[in-house]
C-alpha cells in the first residue's frame, strides 16, 4: 500500500543560538532537514509534507530541487498541531502517513519503509517506532500490554517509580492508518503547556477498537536528535564514520581517516590515497590511484587517475588531467586545468586558465586568463598581468616556450612557440616563435658608489 511521509520542521531551534533555522544548519554540505527529505523519498513515499513555521521562506528555497510540498503552521502548539497542518496538503491521499522530524538526520529510509509495512504486518492503525535504551532518562515511556500492544506512552514527569524503570522509550515517529485525520480532531490541549500532542493518539486509536503496536528501532543512533551546537557535531561525526567506512571499503586508503572530512556528493575511485587533514567537498571526484596530500582542500574539482595533488593545495572548481601534479601549496581557482603530466608547484596561482601537457610551473607565479602550451616552462615570480582595471584579457603561451622568472605578461599578449623571455622582462607586445623577447633597462654599474653614499650620511 502507498504511504506518504509528513516531515515537522516548523521548530525555532533557539538552543541553537543562531539566526539561522534549526533544519537549515548544514551536514556535511547539505541542509539537515535535506537528510529527511531524502529519508523519505528512499523508504518510496508517494508524497512528502514539510511542515515549515520559523523561516519558512529560507526552508523552501533549500529544499526547491525536491518533490516536496509544503504546509505552515503559523503558532508552535505542539507537534499534533503541526501535524493537522497537512491535511490540506494530502486532500485526496487515502494511504499510510508516516510522521517524521527536520532535525533527525540519521533516521533511514529503509526504516521508514520498515515503519510503514508494520501497519498491515502487525494489523494496526497506529505504530509508533520506539527504542531501547540503557539510560532511559528524559524520553516518554512505552507501556504494553499483556499482548505486547501499546497502551500508554506516558511522558518521564508523569512516570511512576515502576514506569520509569520501563527502557522502551517513544522516539516520536509514527506511522497511521487512514483513520488519522478524524482521529487528530480529537486530540485536546488540556495539558500544562497547553498544545496538541501526538501522543494522545495512541489512546484516541485505542478508544475506536485499533490496535496500537511498537516498532523497536534496530539502531538507536538513528533517532538522535540535533537540538543544540553539540548535537550538531555528534550527528555528523556519525555521518562521517559511515561515509569514512563506506570508501575504504570500497578501496580507498584513508591515513588517519578521523582527520578526513568529505561530503557525500564526492566521488572516489578505488586506489585513491588521502592523507591526513584532506578536505573534500561538493562535487569533486578523484580518479584511480591519485593521491592527495596532507591537508589539501578540494571543492567540485575533478582530480583524474594517477594525478598527484600535494600537501596544503587549495582547488576550486578546477581540473587535474591524469598525472599532472598541483603543490605543495598550490592553488587552483575556479576554471583552472592542467592537463595531462602538467605540473604547478609551491605558491603557484592558476585562475581560468589551461596548462598544456608537460608544461611546468615550480613556484611563486600567477596564471591568470591564460593558455600555456605543451612543454613551456614558468620561471619562479612570473606573472600574467591580466586585468586593465575594467577588463580580463588573456595571454598565450606557445609550445615549448621559456619564461624567465619574474616576467610580467601584460595581457592581452601571445608568447610563440618556442620562443624565450628574459628574466625580469615586462612583455606588452607578441614575442613571435623561437624569438628572445627582452624588455628592461640595461645594467648600469656606478663604480665607488657605496663609499660616497656612507660618507654622504
């Protein structure tokens, strides 16, 4: 049967001491209610419900690239109220509705569909997914029957000393039956705070003759909960021990894999080497038998098989052809490419710009909006001089050329192929093929010059 999934996400998340909404604060590059949403679509939902209130544009705008609809609760009046919000949204939808949170990002997709078939499987109209827990403290009991259905969930504050010993505790998912709308229209706030609690609805199924039944959750983790900063760190430490464990065992080396932080959306190939303190993000992807080095930075960049990308490289954007080398300590900007066998060393800047196979740069340039050819060689200190003040011009580069350190390239210019620039040299016209391009003063020696100076003073 076909069940739709109701995510709450309508909280202030003001523990959080942030501007920013609660399900908004990221995970591993992704928005944590994202990680619910992708719950939900997984366990094959036919329609997912997010319940937004506080920042509810914000929450929307993040969740724009899913199947989702959305429905306000304008008051925080408990998480019944939350829930009856959607009604409108699913007018017409006559399956199972599951209930589920913003702020659990490890709850699965498998066990949402697990909660969904224990309706039929267990002859239910009501399951809530529940825990066992060595530390019971601070959760909602679950109290059985004799024939291990749920007659109560009764909170912590209103346990008695024999229910409080009861470590099967109510972690707030819940699967219904169609019979849910009628039934929240009788769920009352005549509580202390004064909202409309979930909770009641185990005894409201109760009263009509339904069956009310637990699904123990195989993993605990999978219902943390991310009410402050703390819980935050938790959670994705989790994330990334699963993610950690799911490259290496796809064959990814990982030295000191604690130090490692990736995102999902990062693809590895098998024999990749990450050392400690790597840092890979959105949507980079790394070939077979590439090595990355200590402390590099990697974002939506494509390092291609047997490349080499040295310690403390920074890339963005950009593109490492197979066996072509960055660092150490290089950086690469968005639109940076260095083809096959290329190589850019220490503090060597590369922005929108194409270096050709087997072309080398060891240290301290910038190649700004430039094409290097195939073979030339970068001397130490040189620039491409790229920007007029309003305007990027680029510069090119021949095959085989030679540029002699701290030469300035003043776009837009062209180098030939083979052709030579003397160190020092600031180049503002086209040096042709096998040409020597010189531009700078002659060297002029003042012999006795010293003395005179210190006698001067």
């Amino acid at each position: 049967m076909k069940h739709a999934v109701v995510i709450l996400a309508a909280g202030t998340g003001t523990r959080m001491k942030s501007r920013l909404p609660k399900v908004l604060h990221p995970l591993l590059g992704k928005p944590m209610v994202a990680y619910a949403v992708e719950a939900a679509i997984e366990s094959g939902a036919e329609r997912v419900v997010v319940v937004v209130g506080h920042g509810a544009e914000a929450v929307q705008t993040a969740l724009a690239d899913y199947p989702v609809v959305f429905a306000h609760q304008a008051e925080q009046l408990g998480t019944a109220h939350a829930l009856m919000q959607a009604e409108q949204a699913l007018e017409g939808f006559e399956g199972r509705v599951l209930v589920t949170y913003g702020d659990t990002p490890l709850l699965s997709g498998q066990t949402l569909a697990r909660l969904a078939g224990a309706l039929e499987a267990r002859e239910a109209g009501m399951v809530l997914l529940s825990l066992v827990l060595e530390d019971p403290t601070g959760y909602g009991r679950v109290l059985r029957g004799a024939d291990g259905s749920v007659h109560a969930v009764v909170e912590e504050k209103d346990a008695g000393p024999e229910e409080k010993r009861v470590r099967e505790v109510n972690s707030g998912v819940y699967a219904f039956d169609a019979n849910l709308w009628a039934y929240l229209k009788e769920v009352r706030n005549h509580n202390a705070s004064g909202e409309y609690y979930l909770t009641d609805l185990v005894q409201i199924y109760r009263a009509h003759g339904h069956r009310v039944v637990a699904l123990e959750g195989e993993d605990p983790a999978e219902l943390l909960g991310v009410n402050t900063r703390a819980h935050l760190a938790e959670v994705e430490r989790i994330l990334l021990e699963r993610l950690r464990r799911a490259w290496m065992l796809r064959g990814v080396r990982m030295i000191q894999p604690e130090t490692i932080y990736l995102e999902p959306t990062v693809e590895l190939a098998r024999d990749v080497t990450l050392w400690p303190g790597v840092i890979l993000r959105g949507r980079t992807r790394i070939g077979e038998g590439s090595v990355v080095g200590a402390y590099s930075v990697l974002v939506d960049t494509v390092v291609e098989a047997d490349a080499e990308v040295r310690g403390h490289t920074v890339a963005e954007g950009a593109v490492i052809r197979a066996g072509a080398g960055a660092g150490p300590f290089a950086r690469l900007r968005p639109g940076a490419e260095l083809e096959a066998g290329a190589h850019v060393g220490n503090f060597v800047e590369v922005k929108n710009a194409r270096i050709g196979p087997g072309a080398k740069a060891g240290h301290l340039a910038y190649l700004g909006d430039a094409e290097v050819g195939e073979g030339a060689n970068i001397g130490a200190g040189m620039i491409t001089a790229n920007y007029d003040g309003k305007r990027k011009h680029r510069t090119r580069i021949g095959k085989g050329a030679f540029i002699g350190s701290n030469a300035v390239l003043v776009a837009p210019v062209e180098v030939g192929d083979g052709a030579l620039v003397g160190a020092g040299s600031v180049i503002t016209q086209d040096v042709p093929a096998g040409a020597l391009g010189v531009a700078r003063g002659r060297q002029r020696n003042i012999e006795g010059y010293a003395e005179r100076k210190r006698r001067e003073e």
